[in-house]
C-alpha cells in the first residue's frame, strides 16, 4: 500500500520519474488497476450520495434514461465506465506506439496509464463531492445552480477545477505515452493528445 501511494504522489509532484519506476515495478498492471479502483470507487460514493440527496444532472444527458433516475445508474456504470476508458486508451496507446517493438510491454502500459488517468478523475471528483457535502447539510440544488451559473469565486473554481482536471490529463498521457513507448517526446505528445482527447469525451459525454 506504501508503494501505491509512492506512485500516486509521485504521478502529481514527479510524472515522469514515478512512471519510470512503474516501468520497473514486478506487477505493474496490478499497480493500474489499483489506481483506476481507486479513482471509480470515490466516484461511486459520491454519486451515491448525490443520489440520496435528490440531485439531477446539472448539465444535458446524453444516455436513454430519466434524469432523476441518472445517478443510480452512474453508481451501476461508473467503475466499469472508467476501467473501459483506461483499457482502450492503453491499448491504442501500445498498439501505435509500438511498444513491443521497442521493449516495452502492455502490463507496463496499462500501469502507467491507470495513473495517468487516476489523478484528473480524482481531481474532477473534488468539486462534485464538495456538493454533494452541500446537499447533505440541506442546500437545494436550484441554490446550487444558481451560485454556479453565476459569475464569481465559486464559478470561477468550479470550472478552473475541470478545465485543469482536462489538461492535466492531456500532459499525464503525453508524459505516460512518451515513458511506456519509448519514443520521443513529439511522439508522446501526440499520442497523449489522442488519449487525454478520448477521456475527455468520454467524461463530457457520460460523466454527471
């Protein structure tokens, strides 16, 4: 558990370095896996407590299913939403990559991955569970919505919070790409921007 954490940290202060020591980690994709858990089960919780509040999505929905119905079944598809995410995203990653070309291994790549993906979905679920902890202490969503349709602090955090949650991910795939690959950084970067771009679509799209 100290070595997860190890990574975890070092995935926010040192990218690079900690995914380095992934590369030599003797179960790597175990330490993915782990990582992807992590960020889907807080998610899970909050969502939970959404439901149990009465919250309905604040933005449009794309999915077939009643809007007061939402979170109950993000609380069913969250966990196995962002493990597809972070398998698809590392396969394509290995397969363009060429890792197996180049040395590299797939249970490396999902390791690194699952990092690189865990730290901005935990970073997305700090605003929502700060209002979730709102409506546990009796604010009305209509109240939320105003404070953060509004201009001021709180919009200002709100979105700053998801617009750095997305880049951030866009840098972590860039750096995960370039480390699990071996290539160059222009390489990394680009395979990084298609990875960080499926992410993102996958969260705008599916994610409440």
């Amino acid at each position: 558990m100290k070595t997860f954490f190890r990574y975890l940290f070092g995935t926010i202060f040192l990218p690079r370095r900690a995914f380095g020591r992934l590369m030599a980690d003797p179960r790597p994709a175990r330490r993915g896996f782990q990582a992807v858990l992590l960020a889907g089960f807080l998610w899970l919780l909050t969502t939970a407590a959404v439901a149990v509040t009465g919250g309905v999505p604040m933005a449009p929905i794309f999915l077939p299913v009643r809007a007061e119905n939402y979170h109950f079944w993000q609380m069913l598809f969250i966990l196995p939403f962002f493990v597809l995410i972070w398998v698809f995203a590392s396969v394509l990653v290995h397969l363009l990559g060429r890792g197996t070309r180049k040395g590299g291994s797939l249970r490396r790549t999902l390791a690194i991955f699952g990092f690189s993906l865990a730290g901005p979905i935990i970073l997305l679920w700090v605003p929502q569970t700060t209002i979730a902890v709102f409506y546990g202490l009796g604010m009305g969503q209509q109240e939320m919505v105003d404070i953060l349709s509004g201009p001021g602090r709180a919009q200002t955090l709100y979105l700053a919070a998801h617009g750095l949650a997305l880049l951030w991910a866009y840098g972590l795939c860039s750096v995960a790409a370039s480390v699990s690959q071996k290539i160059k950084w222009w390489k990394g970067l680009l395979l990084g921007v298609l990875a960080g771009s499926i992410f993102a679509a996958a969260v705008i799209i599916f994610l409440r």
